[in-house]
C-alpha cells in the first residue's frame, strides 16, 4: 500500500478506473460473527431531547460523565 501511495501514476489511474479489489482477497458473501444484530436507532430517551440542541448535548454530557468513570 505504502508504493502505491507514492507512485503519482498509480493513484491517477485509481482515481480515473477506479479501485479494483482482488476477489480472492476479499470475498463478496463475508459473516461477520458477533456482529450485534439487535434492535437499532435512536430511544425514546434521546428523541425526547430532540427537539433542544443543548438538552440533547446535556443529555450525552450526563451519558459520557457516567461511562467515563
């Protein structure tokens, strides 16, 4: 990677062809065990402080000082 980085020519024709990955290196159909699969989006919680710019950063300020300690 780091040649490729320092070959001008290289990276034009990346940038005009586009960039191609080797199919053997990186498989199209990948499982990604432990992936989390559960439910997604923002709570109820957070929505509620939606609406005010500073109640929703208060909100992550109070949610950072409790997982920080």
């Amino acid at each position: 990677m780091s040649v490729l980085a320092q070959d001008p020519n290289a990276l034009k024709k990346a940038h005009a062809d586009g960039w191609n990955l080797d199919p053997d290196s990186f498989p199209a159909d990948t499982v990604y065990p432990g992936l989390y699969s559960g439910d997604y989006g923002p709570t109820e919680a957070v929505l509620a402080k939606a609406e005010s710019p500073l109640d929703l950063f208060f909100f992550f300020h109070a949610q950072v000082t409790v997982g920080s300690d």
